[in-house]
C-alpha cells in the first residue's frame, strides 16, 4: 500500500471513529431537557455538515493527482482539525 493509501485509509478512519462519537453524543442529546435539546440539535447539524465537508473532501483527495496532492493534504487536515475541534467543543457542552 502507498503511503498516499496509508493517508487516507488513516483519514477515512479517523473521520468514521468521529462520526461514531457523534452518535453516542447525539443520543445522550436527546435525554437533555426540552430546552437544550433544540441547542444540541442545532449544533448536531453543524458537526454533520462539517462531517460531510470532511468526508467530500476525502474523497476529491482520493481522486486527486499527485501535482497536487501536497496542498490537498493540507486542506484535507484544516478541515479534519476544525471537526475535530468542533466536535470536542460540543462534547464538553454536554
């Protein structure tokens, strides 16, 4: 396997291992309070749209050519970052 391959293999599986939390996080959302549920469901959809962001953007690195695989791997990691970031934002708002 390439290392090209390696990347998004580790990628791919850093972003499903994400996207699992969520779910855990998004049913103990909904053991919340009326009030706090709306919020969590809202800030639910914005972790799913940078969720689909990341997985989109995986995919267009996976397609990629190699003239311009570097920038897309930087591309590919600020997104990664702010998902994640996002995400633990959330988790500790639980």
């Amino acid at each position: 396997m390439s290392k090209r391959d390696d990347y998004i293999e580790k990628m791919k599986l850093q972003l499903d291992e994400a996207n699992a939390k969520m779910n855990e996080l998004e049913a103990k959302a909904r053991e919340a309070k009326a009030d706090a549920r709306e919020k969590y469901a809202q800030e639910m959809g914005k972790l799913r749209q940078q969720s689909q962001m990341a997985l989109s953007k995986l995919e267009e690195l996976r397609v990629s050519g190699e003239d311009s695989w570097d920038s897309m791997v930087a591309e590919m990691e600020k997104i990664r970052d702010a998902f994640v970031h996002s995400f633990k934002y959330f988790k500790s708002q639980l």
